[in-house]
C-alpha cells in the first residue's frame, strides 16, 4: 500500500531510518598563542599594550599571552605611583609557543614642589602681621 501522507495513521507504524555524520571540530579561537614577558626593575608596576592594561609586575616580571594572528601591539607602557612612566615601540612579535622579552627601567620621580605663596596671600598675611604689630604697641 503507497501512501503520500508523511504522518501515519491510528494504529500504523513507519520506519525511519537517518543518517548521522560527525561535526568537523570547531576551530580553536585567536589560534596560536605567544609570550611578551615585561621585566621592570621595580616591583607592582601596571603594564600596558597599546593603553590596555594587561597586569601588574610580580617580582619585577609579568608574562602577557597574545595571539600571533591577532594584530600586533605597537607599544607598552609601564606607571607606578612615585615613578616617572615609560613608554618604548614594540618591534618583535612572537611566534607560536615563542617569548618575546621586554625591558622597562623606571626612574623615582622628582619630588613635587611646594607653590609659592600667592601675592593675595602674601599681601594679606603682610596686612595681619601689621595690624598686630600696630594694635601691640598702644597697649
């Protein structure tokens, strides 16, 4: 019996028969993977890719894993509070399972200045010490 309907029937039993086939596996995302290690000669400076931060320095060293196939940085940046920044080019790239070794050398920042008293202040200050010494000798 030829039937046109896809769905059976009270009482009617269809065999269906599919075949499976496998998934290609997905691709891994960013690809290959490479090292830049910063070493800094100071301890808990913040380091930059690009003005992205990637981490702080432990023991003057951080390693910042990138993707070789992703577009490249162009510079690091490297601050600490009380030293003065660092910015140099980056100009190697790693290659995959590759460390690239970076180099930064803080130096202490000058020591801020007081500013000077400004001419009102002094001016006015000038005004108090003469009004004392005034009101001190009719007395």
């Amino acid at each position: 019996m030829s039937r046109k309907t896809a769905t059976p029937g009270k009482g009617e039993v269809f065999d269906l028969y599919a075949t499976l086939n496998p998934a290609a596996p997905p691709a891994p995302i960013g690809g290959d993977v490479g090292w830049y290690t910063v070493h800094v000669n100071v301890d808990g400076a913040t380091v930059q890719f690009d003005n992205e931060v990637k981490g702080t320095t432990s023991q003057g060293v951080l390693s910042v894993q990138v993707y070789v196939t992703g577009t490249p940085y162009q510079t690091y940046p490297v601050t600490k509070e009380g030293y003065l920044p660092y910015t140099a080019a980056i100009n190697q790239y790693p290659a995959a399972g590759e460390t690239v070794d970076l180099y930064a050398d803080l130096s202490t920042a000058p020591p801020t200045q007081q500013a000077p008293l400004s001419p009102a202040l002094a001016g006015a200050a000038l005004l108090i010490a003469g009004l004392v010494l005034v009101t001190g000798r009719k007395n």
